[in-house]
C-alpha cells in the first residue's frame, strides 16, 4: 500500500466509528503509525473532522426544513 492509498483509506474513517472493520483500513493504520508525515497528516484529519462535527452539531435546524426540501 502506498501512502495516497492509505490517505484514500484513512480519510474515510471517523473516529468512533465501530462499524469499520477492514483489513485495509487496518493496513493502512499501521502505515501511519510507522510513517510520521501520515501520522500528523492523519491527525489533522481527525482534528478537521472533530471540528465539523461539532459545528454541524451545534447548527439549528429550522423546523418544517425537511418537508420544505422533500
């Protein structure tokens, strides 16, 4: 596995996501954890996506919204 491929892979995993099990992404972990660039390349973007989902988290939503989209 090179590391865009593990990049590619990396990036789909959020954290806390038990439902991931792949012997890929497992691969890919590994990578990261042997290469410091991927290690701090994949930190931030944990961090980026902690931070979106706190945003998103935090949004109003306006009611009837989904009935107006529908």
């Amino acid at each position: 596995m090179d590391e865009q491929e593990a990049r590619s892979i990396l990036s789909l995993y959020r954290a806390g996501d038990a439902s991931i099990e792949d012997a890929r992404l497992e691969e890919a972990v590994r990578k990261a954890e042997a290469d410091p660039a991927l290690a701090r390349w994949w930190n931030e973007e944990q961090e980026l996506d902690r931070i979106i989902a706190s945003k998103l988290a935090g949004t109003h939503v306006p009611a009837g919204l989904k009935e107006r989209v529908s």
